[in-house]
C-alpha cells in the first residue's frame, strides 16, 4: 500500500518534493496546501494534486473558489487523509505546526529553516538514515548541510577522523526573492561559527567542523571552499579522494578546464541539459580539478543548487520514518530512478 503523503505549504520546495513523491511508486500525493488562491494553485491543478488551504477557517477556504479553484478543504482534512505531512511552511512555523500533526497522527517531516531542537532529530540520507528509522518527526537539513554531508560523510567514514574548516560563499536570494539583497555588495554572516557546521554534527557528531558564511549577488547556487584535516595514515592520495567522491550517489565530479564547467553559471546550463523540470540540479557538483591533497590536509570546492539538491532526501527521509526502506542506499536509488523516469532526464 502506497505511503499517503501531505505536503504542507506548495511554494519553492513544497513543489518540488511533492513532484519528487508523485514519481514514486510507493507513495501517493493526497493533497497540497496553499494559504489563498494564487498562481501556484495553477500548478497545483495541472499536476493532479487536490488542493487544501493552510488554515481550517471556513472563509480562507471559501476563498479559494471565489478566485477560481476547487479547494477541497482545510489542514485538518488533509491530515485525516494522510500518513505522513512534509512541512513546506514559510517561516518559524515549525512548533505549532508540529502540535497539529501530533494531534491528528501523522509522522512529519520539517525542513532545515526549522531549529533541530523542534524533532530533537534532524535527517540526511547517506549520516543517517538509519537513526530516523521509525521516527515521529524529522527534519531534513539545510540545503547547505545537505551538499557538506555528501561529501564528507563518506570522507569521515574513510578516515574515521576529520576536522573541516568550511567557507559558505552563499546565494543572496532564491530567483524569486526580488525584496531581497544585497545587490552590489559582498555580506559576511556575522555569526561565527555560521550555523552550517553546528547544523552538520546534528546529522554526524563525530565531524569536528566550524564555518563561516559570506552571502554574494546571485540568486542561482552556493559554494563551498572546504579544508578538511585527515589524520596521520589516511591512506588518501588526491586522485582517491576524487574517485571517493565520485563513487557517492547525488554527487557529480567533473573536470572544469576539460568541460569548460569553471563557473555556476556552466554548472546550471549542465542541469538544464540533463533535463529535469525547472532546471534542477538534485545533486553535488565537485570541480575534480579544485580537488587537492597537501599532506594530511585536503582542499576542494562543491557547488550546491540551494533550490533543489534537499528534494530527493525529503522522500528518503518519508521511507526512513515509515520504515519502509532500512537500507539508505537502496531508498536513494530508488528515489532516484524514479524522479529520472518520470522527468525524462538524460
């Protein structure tokens, strides 16, 4: 029997993971929620999914109509009608959203924007997968955190110790945050450490990492400059380090001088080629040739598409809970496959 899933709030992910869920064979969209009629009831609609408003108040749902569209009902219908509801909420709306979803039964899933403190549990598919297994509630972290746990997560597993110093070059704004800044200006985060590292040892508490954070004037994708200290008798040379990487599922490692991929800009034309929808980039792009090891020191850069690269894990994330897949590795497979199958991707 297919997992019934919510997504609660259909905005920038919201969408996204209900078209991620909506490809899989062993779960089922039973509804989308929106706060008022607005264009993107209009995707809503023409992907099949039933449309709810945020709010039980009768003239909120009302509204719907009176702008065009069938609502069929208020938060509270829609939990009945599910088994698990993915938090796509705008805001520090975590707490009481979580007290809804504990009072109609439903296991849920929050996203990275929430504190790990909500759950006391937060979720990445290849850290660990296996704790959540069962859980009521999770979070999936941040889409930074996200593309940090691909690729040192299996380098602690090789190495068994690890101390990261981390750059966070971020995306000031999402393409569709037009009130947002800054606009000729580079902005350092002043919160040292920025809240990447803490929010990584959520997921791996055994990698020693500290971060900083800088936002920049583009609205496509962050970078990573990453310095992980490995300990004495690693074993790694570079050329291993790539092929570790290369070998992890939801990463992509290619060359930039030999594929004239040097920039993010050539990293999203990549993702528009592979041809899924919006021009996602689900996985961790690492330029092969910024890879390097100097001793026990190893440098790299990685590119995260902030608007995407979570998708894929909050449906992991939804096996995990309904312990319908133990094994990480096999979910994201089959995660995978399907969201290539249904978008057609190259």
């Amino acid at each position: 029997m297919a997992t019934r899933v919510a997504i609660n709030g259909f905005g920038t992910i919201g969408k996204r993971v209900a078209d991620a869920v909506a490809a899989q064979a062993d779960m089922e969209i039973v509804g989308v929620t929106k706060t008022g009629p607005s264009f993107g009831c209009e995707l809503a609609v023409r992907r099949g999914f039933p449309l709810y408003c945020t709010s039980d108040d009768a003239g909120r749902v009302a509204a719907f109509s009176e702008g065009g569209y069938e609502c069929a009902g208020g938060l509270s219908e829609l939990l009945a009608a599910a088994d698990v509801v993915v938090d796509c909420s705008p805001g520090k709306m975590g707490a009481e959203n979580l007290t809804k979803y504990r009072k109609a039964g439903v296991k849920a899933v929050f996203q990275g924007g929430e504190p790990h403190a909500l759950t006391g549990l937060s979720y990445s598919s290849s850290a660990n997968h296996d704790a959540n297994l069962g859980a009521d509630a999770t979070r999936v972290v941040s889409c930074n955190t996200t593309g940090l746990s691909r690729t040192l997560v299996p380098l602690w597993e090789a190495c068994r110790s690890l101390a990261v110093e981390c750059t966070m070059i971020r995306r000031a704004a999402d393409p569709g945050d037009s009130g947002k800044g800054p606009i000729n200006a580079i902005k350092p985060v002043l919160k040292v450490p920025s809240h990447h590292g803490p929010d990584l040892m959520t997921v791996r508490p055994e990698i020693s990492i500290n971060s900083l954070a800088v936002a920049v004037p583009t609205t496509i994708m962050h970078v990573h400059a990453i310095v992980a200290t490995l300990p004495s008798g690693h074993g790694l040379t570079t050329d291993a380090a790539v092929e570790l990487f290369r070998a992890q599922p939801r990463v992509i490692v290619m060359h930039g001088g030999d594929s004239r991929i040097t920039t993010t800009a050539e990293v999203m034309e990549m993702a528009r080629d592979i041809g899924r929808r919006w021009g996602d980039l689900h996985e961790i792009f690492v330029w092969e040739d910024g890879v390097k090891l100097v001793g026990d020191t190893l440098y790299y850069f990685q590119a995260i598409h902030q608007e995407s690269d979570v998708v894929p894990e909050n449906v992991d994330a939804i096996r995990a809970l309904t312990g319908s897949e133990a094994d990480w590795r096999a979910s994201v497979a089959q995660t995978d496959a399907a969201i290539a199958a249904a978008h057609g991707s190259a």
